[in-house]
C-alpha cells in the first residue's frame, strides 16, 4: 500500500511538472488592474516547485494518519495536525517576512514552511505509529506490494478518485470559462464554491466519522448493528437542502 500511494504521488509530480505552466495560466489573465502577469506566474512557478519536494512526505503523514484512525487512535493524527499547524505558523513568520536573522523570502519562504511542515507530519506520524500503534505491527520487510491487495484498493479507490476528480475537473472548467468574462466573474464563482464547501462541511464530518469505524470493525471481523433513526437523519437532510437552497 504504502508503495502504490509513493508511486501514485511521482505519478502526479510528474504531471505537475510538465503542465505546470499551462495550470497556472489557466488562472491568469488580462484585466485593467496593475497586476503583473509575468511576475506572478514566476512565483507560482517557484511556489509549485518546492511545493512538489513536500508531496511524498505527505502522503507517508496520510498513509500513517489513516492507519491510526483505523486502530482507534483518532486522537494521535489531530495531535501531529495541532503540531503541524503551529510549527507552519512559526516558520512563515520567520521565513516569509524574514524575523530572526533570516532573510525575507515571500513566496518561496511559504512553500519551504509548508514542505517542512509536511516532513514533520509524516516523522510524527511514523513514530506514533512505531511507539503507539499496537494493533499494526510497521517494519520495512512488510512493505512489499501484493497484486490482490493492491487489486482491492483499486476497485475500492477508483470510484472515489473519479468523484473528487469531477470536482477538479467542474472547478478547472469553470475556472477557463469565467477567465473570459473578467475578474468579478472569477470572484462570484470562488464565493458561491466556498459556500457550497461550507454546506458539505456536515456531510464530509460524517463520512470522516463513519469511516474509522466501519473499517476498524470490517477489519476485526466484527457485524455492525447499526440503530438508525429515520426522523433524525430525515431532518438533518432537509436542513442541509433548505441551506443549500438557501445559499444559492
């Protein structure tokens, strides 16, 4: 598993670096502000680039972020995010604006914050799951691909990738579209997908919620019996519509 997702992530990085320019583009155009159409895509260049160093270190923190969740240690991944969160805020405080001796470095001081950020994440998730874990024993010998395994987290995985795609995909779109129509048109159209974001908030919550817990028990062999109200959730659902509605 852990090479699939390291072979998934180059897969990207590769990508990423051969139609870097070309994406970036994709959100810049002509209008009649001052902005500087060539410096900007420099620093998106420059960001991307280093942001690339930081995609393995964090699919590892996923990979072992998950693990934990899955043996019934929520609490461990939310303490290496708390640890991440503050540490990124430190170093962009030192890097970005350039405190403590160092040298202001903007942009590219961010994208260095954030690919440290990540190497911790992972370290912390790696040795939480070493010192911790009891459930999953993690050592270099076991991490050897299976074709059957690595089988049904394709037929599992799959579905779920071409979901969250349709969604990069619409935003891309979108996105080339507006680009025509001016820089108001790209503003109303990021504010009304921030808002959609924030109705889903509930829905992602307990899809993150149910996850842990049908896996754990699908793991341990365990049947679920699960207590359904239907008057509840039918009232959660409506709420969320009418909001949506709402919102639009």
């Amino acid at each position: 598993m852990h090479r699939l997702n390291i072979f998934l992530t180059v897969l990207s990085m590769g990508a990423l670096v051969i139609f870097d320019e070309a994406l970036i583009s994709t959100f810049l155009f002509e209008s009649d502000t001052n902005g500087d159409l060539a410096l900007t895509l420099s620093e998106g260049l420059a960001y991307l680039k280093i942001m690339l160093i930081g995609l393995i270190p964090y699919t590892i923190s996923q990979v072992y972020a998950s693990t934990l969740r899955e043996t019934e240690h929520a609490v461990l991944p939310m303490v290496a995010s708390i640890v991440a969160v503050f540490t990124n805020l430190i170093l962009n405080y030192i890097l970005i604006f350039g405190n403590l001796g160092f040298d202001p470095m903007g942009v590219e001081g961010a994208a260095i914050a954030t690919v440290i950020v990540q190497f911790v994440a992972a370290v912390l998730g790696i040795i939480f799951n070493i010192t911790l874990n009891k459930e999953i024993k993690l050592t270099i010998k076991n991490i050897v691909p299976e074709k059957e395994l690595i089988r049904d987290i394709l037929i599992i995985g799959i579905p779920s990738v071409l979901m969250q795609a349709i969604g990069s995909v619409m935003t891309f779109s979108m996105n080339t579209i507006l680009k025509g129509f001016g820089l108001s048109a790209l503003n109303i159209f990021g504010i009304y997908f921030k808002l959609q974001s924030f109705i889903f908030m509930p829905i992602f919550g307990l899809n993150n919620a149910m996850v842990p817990i049908v896996s754990y028990n699908y793991g341990a062999e365990v049947d679920l019996q699960w207590s359904v109200d239907d008057e509840t959730v039918a009232k959660v659902e409506n709420g969320i519509m009418i909001l949506s509605r709402v919102t639009e």
